[in-house]
C-alpha cells in the first residue's frame, strides 16, 4: 500500500510526530494507521527513558481556581525555548487543570489520570518529550482550600503564589500574593521561624558582633537588633508591602482586619542543581562526535 501526503498528514494530527517519523512509520507498518501510530508511541517511549536521566530545570508555574480551592503545578523543561512552546503550555495547563479537578497533589497517581481526549498524562508527556525532544516532569503540585478569600498571582510563567485569607477580600488576597512572589517570605509569622534556624542566625551574629571589641552589653544589644531585623526580612508580616513599601504586610492586613491563612510559592527549578558545562569540553564533545559520524 502506497503512503499518501494525506496519510501522513493524519497520522501528524493524531501523534504529534515529525513529518519523516510519520512517513518511516507508515512505510514499516504497510500504512496501516493504528500499527503506526503505535510504533510511533514506542518509539517515543524510548526516547522518553533516555532522556529521563537529563536535568529538567527549566519550565512554567500554573495556577489554576475553581470555587474554593486553587491548585499550583510546576512542571519542568530543560530550556526557556520549550518551555515557551505552545505544546508544552497546553500540557502543564492539562496538569493543573487535571489535579484541580481530582484535588490531587501526588505526582505519581495524577500521572495515570486521563485528560479529556482519552490520553493519560504520562502517555502525554511522553509524546511531548518526542515532540521538543527534551525532558519533561511534573515535578510538584499543592492545592490551597479556604472558604473565604483566595488570591493569586503569577509573574511570567515562572514565579506564582497563593494565598488564603481570613477576612478582608479578593481584591487584597491578590496583593498579597503578588508580594509573596516578589518577596519570597519563608514563613506568616515569627511561629513560623524554627528554633534551629533562629539558634543559627543568632549564633553567627553573636560571633560577628563579638569581634566589635565591645562591651558583652552592647554586644547583646546588637545581636538582639540583628535578630529583630532578621525576622522582619523572612516573616510575610514583617516584609515591606511591594507596593506600598511605608507600610508592612502586617499593618496592611490589621487595616483590613484581616489574617493570612496560608500561603505557597513556587518558582520553576528552585532547589535544582544545573548542570554547567565547560564550553570548550562542550566543543570537544561536539568535534569528536562529528567524527564518529563521520
């Protein structure tokens, strides 16, 4: 059976693939659609579990709300170029969409859901990965409830947050969250900070503040000050409001007669060791293959 543009054009439509993969596909299979399709998904699987081993650090922060609860996905790429790729968009907004309507948060499970063409997530994202031909990961996933205010906000894909509120209104919800992804706070409070992580700061200033030569008095008044500043810089309540930088989130909020629930923040590869790669080895390794191939 001869293979048609037509054919191949059907098969594109229905898998994702190149052009010549399609064409390969359908030539092996005797144009037999289904057998093509299915090699086709083979074959992207191999190419899924070779690249399960690169680093993914890249990628897009999406939110997603319906009603009382807002969901916030990661999911990562290798670079900023498919990351900004209409295909990968469409897969993390599947993702968000898929954990916000099963209130799922496992990684694992969600990729077994369905999307709404029959698909599961993973057999998506394996297309995907045969389509950019990089790695993807849905790397995290956290949903927010409240029965009162939600806010959120993301900036450039890359940075997003949610926040819950008690009292107050949408409106400041939003603000908030806009300053949670600019600010990144680690904590609503000063109960928030750890004893250890206190302990820490504390000693670290009190051996800078011993070097001063001051009296011991002093020196416990200066730690004391490092300290107070120190909870200020990490604490949500503490932090200079972004827009409005006279006044702290916390007078911001008693104004409102309002309290922050909870708040989350995700930023695309945070935690994510990059690999670096010595531009002259990378020359090497490029020269050496072209000779093999060669």
């Amino acid at each position: 059976m001869s293979v048609t543009a037509a054919m191949v054009k059907d098969l594109r439509e229905r898998t994702g693939a190149g052009m010549m993969e399609c064409k390969k596909a359908l030539v092996a299979t005797g144009g037999n659609m289904d057998a093509a399709a299915e090699a086709l998904r083979v074959s992207g699987q191999a190419k899924a579990d070779k690249k399960s081993g690169r680093i993914a650090a890249d990628g897009k922060v999406v939110i997603k709300r319906d009603g009382h609860q807002a969901v916030i996905a990661e999911v990562n790429s290798e670079t900023d170029f498919v990351a900004k790729d209409e295909n990968f968009a469409v897969f993390a907004d599947a993702v968000a969409a898929t954990a916000l309507a099963t209130s799922s948060t496992d990684v694992v499970a969600l990729s077994a859901m369905s999307l709404s063409g029959g698909k599961t997530i993973e057999e998506s994202r394996t297309e995907l990965v045969s389509k950019v031909g990089e790695k993807i990961s849905v790397r995290r996933i956290a949903i927010l409830e409240n029965a009162g205010p939600i806010g959120y906000y993301t900036h450039g894909a890359r940075i997003g947050a949610v926040v819950t509120l008690e009292g107050g209104d949408e409106d400041l919800a939003r603000d908030i969250a806009m300053h949670v992804a600019a600010s990144n706070p680690i904590c609503i409070d000063e109960s928030g900070v750890s004893a250890e992580a206190l302990e820490s700061e504390r000693r670290i200033f009190s051996e800078q503040a011993a070097e001063s030569g001051k009296p011991p008095e002093i020196v416990e008044k200066m730690v004391a000050g490092r300290i107070a500043k120190f909870l200020k810089e990490v604490t949500l309540v503490g932090q200079p409001f972004v827009k409005d930088p006279d006044q702290t989130i916390g007078k911001l909020l008693a104004a409102a007669g309002a309290k922050v629930k909870s708040f989350i923040r995700f930023e695309v590869g945070e935690g994510i060791e990059k690999k670096v790669e010595n531009f002259a080895d990378e020359v090497r390794k490029q020269i050496e293959a072209a000779k093999k191939a060669g």
